[in-house]
C-alpha cells in the first residue's frame, strides 16, 4: 500500500510532527537533557516537575523494577527550583523542540509562581502535577479534591497566557475533577500519573522503598490509564487528552488514540528502549494507519467512543 | 535461568535485575577497605569491568558499588569498597542480606582495549582491579597498574585483593606524588608500548590520563564518577556535565574523545 499518511497532530496550540512526546521525570531538569530526549525523537520535551525551590527529593533507594514489567518509584519530585528552569528552556528552544514545563507545588501560590516564572523563561505550556501519588503535600494529595484543583486551575490559567493542562491521577471521582480542571480554564488534561503501589524484600521483610510508597508506572498500568482516558473523552467529548500509564509500543499508543487522547506521554517505555522506543511505535502507527486505510492520525482520536 | 537452592528469582524484563544476596563473608582489607562476598539469589547476568550495581539495604540506603568480581556459576559476587560512611560501614557490618540491582552500566569494556594497557586509578576504581585483571589474563594481555592513595595510611597488601599472578607490575603511591610518578612512567622506556591508558577517578585524575595517552599516542578510556540516583537512565542526575552521557546507562567507561568538553581538553583525544 502506497498511501501517503499524515502523524503529525495539534495539540495545546502546538503543531506536533508526531504524538509522542517524553513523560514528565524522564530526564527533563537539565539542558544537557534536552539532547538525549531529542535523540529519543520526542516531537515534545516535557520537563521533570518543577518547584519553587529545589528539592532533593527522597533518599534511596527511590526506585525498583518489578518483576511484571512496571516500574516503582518514589523519586520525591528532585529538581533545581525556579533557578534551573531557564537553562533547560533555552537549551529546548535553541533545538526547536517544543517544551512543556511540569509545574508542582504545595500551594496554589507556589504553582502559579512557578507556572509565571516557566512562562517567562518561554515554556510553550504548563503541565500542573496534580497527581504525583508518593510525596507530601504535594501531587495527589491536592489533585484528589475537586476543589483545590479548580482553584489551582483557575489561579494559573488566570496568571499565564500559554495554555495549561492539569496532570490528574487515579482517583474514584476522576470524571468530576477532569471536569472542575476543565471549568477552571484547563486546555487539555494528562491523564494519568503513576498509581501507589509498594514492593515488599521478602528477606529483608521490609518495604523496598525509603519511603515505604511509590508510583507504579509500565505496562501494569496501561489498562486502567486507558479506561480513564475512554471515560473522561467519554463524558468531555472534543476536549484534548494527553494520555501517560504503560504505553510501551504501538499497540499501547494505538489504544490510547482510540479511546480519546490526542498525544500519548511515554515514561517507562524510554527508560526501558531509550532510542529505539519513538522509531518502534511510529512505524507501527504507520503501518496500522495504512491497514485501517486512514490517512491521518487525527482520524482516529476517540474512535473507540462513538456511540 | 540459573538460581541458588534458597530462591528462585525472576527476570525482569529489558536486563533490569533485582535480587538479594546473602552475605557470605566481610572483610576489612587495610584500615579503610572492606571486600564483601555474597551469595545471589540469581544470576545476574554477565558482567565486565567497571560495571555496577545498587546494593542497599531495602528502605534504609541504597548506594552504587563496582563490581570486584562475579562467578556465574556459583553466583558469588564480591563487592569491594571504601568505608567511608554510615551506609559503607553497615554493609561491612553484620547485616545479613542485601539488596542488589544491577547490572548497570551498559558500555561494556571490549575491544577498546589493546594489548598493553596502563590502568590509573584511584581509590574508587580499586574495586574494579580483580575482574580487569580476570579479564585481561582471559583476553592475553598485559596491565601496568598505578594505584592512587589518598595518604599513607591507606595503602593496603594489595594481594589481599587481587590474584598477582598476571602479566604486569602494579604500583602505588599516594596523590601527592602521583605527578611525579606519571612522569616517571612517561618517561620509562616502556612507556611508548602502551596501546590504551586506562583511568578510573575524579575528574583531575582522567584530564591528567586523557593528556597522558595523547602524549604517547595511545588510546585513552577512561571510568569517570558522578551521582548515582535511579542507576536506570531515568532521572538524568548521572549526567556527565557537557555531555549528552548519562553514566548508568551510555557507561562506564568512554573514550576520551567522548568526554572532552567535560574533562577541558584542548585536543580531542
Ligand atoms: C522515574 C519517574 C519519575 C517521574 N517523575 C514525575 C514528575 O516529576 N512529575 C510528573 O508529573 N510525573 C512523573 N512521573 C510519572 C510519569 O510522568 C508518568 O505519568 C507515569 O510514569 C506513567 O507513564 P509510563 O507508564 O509511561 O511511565 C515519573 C515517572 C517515573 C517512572
Ligand atoms: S542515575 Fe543515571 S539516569 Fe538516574
């Protein structure tokens, strides 16, 4: 078949040559990442989490490869603070790669702090963690009332021009905070950040991790991201949907366009093929596009959804 | 899969492994030094110099060791390291199990090597001594060795660490004179034998070893240290700093040529 088809896709304003882009914590809070994220073929950089001040993050071990495939980790949110983001930012616009800041905070005054600072240092749009499942005060523990998450949304969306996305995790009221995060002014949503989960040494009787809790991301998670993604398209229909959780191959991605997301987050699968991760997956895409005779990707966002 | 009789572990997918070993014996070598061996609840595939591993204790500490030597089949590790700290000195203490991730360290050392290689090293790069050394007897060649102390009550019978039966000389001083022994060595009429110039330390240690090996046209290798954090290529704190390198993963060893821009060098190579 001999069908010219079109990957690239628009997504927060921004014309991607692909949907791919890295998940926020692969690499992403120095500029000599900017490099190493480029050769992995991101259309997209998306930064590690940043704070307003820097953080060291939690001692190790902070991170575990479990024997289903996925990943646990309890990085802590390390980062340099506001101070870093600057270099990172120019390093991404002097390649020409788009960059999306991930901004955390334990305060709504210390997310659009950070998320103002970001727009200065010319972030092309905001990605709020709303969702990081294993550090206090910060992430999930905000992101799971429906309410502070309006409020944070709000104050950002109202302090910045770029647009925002609000990073949400799994949570039983997911559908009602999708849509507070959109009322507040969210232009897409990242749907999800990893799950709290643990890993138990059976000899050392113990929990793994220093922080006892962590993120499961990989493969294990890669239904359930996908079920949240077919639900909140579901219930939101039209609005934009970055999907992350498992996806690891075309197979993955293809599932997450169909149930309703414009781009896909890849995490674990960079950390697992690195380089070869982006080339796989485009490929496939290709090949499946030409095999369903669509002739752009855009074609098949939330396909799985009609009714 | 290979596995010892008292587990059966699994393997976790793209060569990312976690197992426990079990603590067969503990050892302080000299007064700073300890040689650890360990029992391994499975294989953890084949290792090469320089190579590391996360060994911990779970939900207390976690910290990067070289690997000193593997045996495959009777999955025996041994880990050897400075005591410097709380974590070092618990490991060398009475604990029975530890944690271990690993391999890590991707870049195998392979035909980099030529025939005739000095090795530079400091305290750090010691560990790395019994498996090179291993691998240097299997692949014929010949090691020249210069063991940098920090100070003299360091220095240690370094038999109690190493097989002695191999093709080489190994010498050792302490870093004030190590100028004085580079030049020494330069200037030794076998010094232009040297096809590769190998160097496992801080950041002086591999400029000084980079420059070396271009004065004599050799090959330089070189093993630099950075902070280890996730030792999976996922959280970039690893980074060689000007480089697009990330240690745990494009690691551990690189060309000079590699690590330019991070060593200052005013040529190359
Ligand atoms: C090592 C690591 C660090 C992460 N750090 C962050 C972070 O700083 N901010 C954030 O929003 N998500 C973070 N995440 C979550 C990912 O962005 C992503 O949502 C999650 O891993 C699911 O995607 P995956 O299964 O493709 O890895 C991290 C994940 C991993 C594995
Ligand atoms: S320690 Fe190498 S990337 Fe984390």
């Amino acid at each position: 078949m001999n069908m010219e088809i079109d990957l690239s896709i628009e997504v927060l304003g921004l014309r991607l040559i692909h949907p791919l882009m890295n998940a926020s914590g692969i690499l992403g809070h120095m500029p000599e990442h900017v490099d190493i994220l480029k050769s992995y073929g991101v259309s997209a950089i998306v930064t590690k989490t940043f704070t307003l001040k820097p953080r060291e993050g939690h001692k190790e071990p902070i991170i575990v490869e479990l024997p289903n495939g996925g990943i646990l980790n309890s990085m802590g949110l390390p980062n340099p603070g506001i101070i870093g983001l600057e270099r990172i930012i120019k390093s991404a616009k002097s390649r020409n790669i788009p960059v999306i800041v991930s901004v955390g905070g334990s305060s709504i005054k210390e997310f659009s702090e950070v998320a103002i600072k970001a727009e200065e240092a010319g972030a092309n749009a905001i990605e709020l963690n709303l969702s990081c499942p294993h550090t206090k005060s910060y992430g999930l523990e905000l992101g799971q009332d429906p309410l502070i998450v309006y409020e944070v949304v709000r104050e950002v969306s109202g302090s910045i021009k770029v647009p925002v996305v609000a990073k949400l995790g799994l949570t039983d009221r997911i559908i009602e905070i999708a849509g507070k995060a959109l009322e507040a002014g969210a232009r897409a949503l990242t749907l999800i950040n990893t799950i709290k989960a643990m890993y138990i040494d059976i000899f050392a009787a113990k929990p793994f991790l220093s922080n006892i809790y962590g993120g499961l991301s990989g493969p294990p998670i890669h239904p359930i991201a996908v079920r949240v993604v077919y639900d909140v398209y579901r219930e939101y229909e039209g609005i934009e949907i970055i999907a992350a959780g498992g996806a690891i191959d075309w197979h993955s991605v293809a599932e997450f366009l169909l149930a309703g997301a414009k781009a896909v987050q890849l995490g674990t699968a960079l950390i697992l093929k690195r380089e070869k991760a982006i080339p796989e997956i485009l490929k496939g895409l290709y090949v499946w596009l030409g095999e369903l005779n669509i002739k752009s990707l855009k074609e098949v966002v939330g396909l799985a959804n009609r009714k | 899969m290979r596995s010892s009789n008292y587990i059966t572990m699994y393997d976790l997918g793209e060569g990312f492994l976690y197992t426990t070993g079990r603590v067969v014996d503990a050892q302080r070598i000299g007064q700073r030094f300890c040689r650890l061996k360990l029992r391994l609840g499975r294989d953890l595939g084949e290792v090469s110099p320089f190579q590391f591993v996360m060994a911990g204790l779970p939900g207390e500490f976690e910290i990067p060791l070289t690997v000193s030597m593997y045996n495959r089949e009777k999955l025996i590790l041994d880990l050897f390291f400075k005591v410097r700290e709380y974590s070092t000195e618990k490991l060398c203490g009475s604990i029975k199990y530890i944690s271990l991730r690993g391999f890590y360290g991707k870049n195998r050392l392979n035909l980099v090597i030529g025939d005739k290689v000095l090795y530079i090293t400091e305290d750090l790069g010691f560990s790395s001594l019994p498996l090179l050394i291993s691998w240097i007897k299997k692949n014929s060649k010949v090691l020249d060795v210069i063991m940098v102390f920090e100070n003299e009550s360091e220095i240690f019978e370094v038999a109690k660490l190493i097989d002695m039966d191999f093709s080489g000389r190994i010498v050792q001083c302490i870093r004030s004179d190590l100028e004085e022994r580079l030049d020494l060595v330069t200037k030794s009429t076998t010094s232009n034998t040297w096809k590769t110039i190998l160097a496992a330390g801080g950041r002086e240690l591999l400029k000084k070893a980079c420059e070396l090996a271009y004065e004599l046209g050799a090959e330089g290798v070189i093993a630099p240290y950075t902070r280890i954090k996730c030792g999976i290529g996922a959280c970039g704190y690893c980074i060689i700093p000007r480089t697009k390198y990330l240690l745990c993963v494009d690691g551990p060893i690189f060309k000079c040529s590699e690590l330019a821009s991070y060593l200052g060098l005013e040529h190359g190579d």
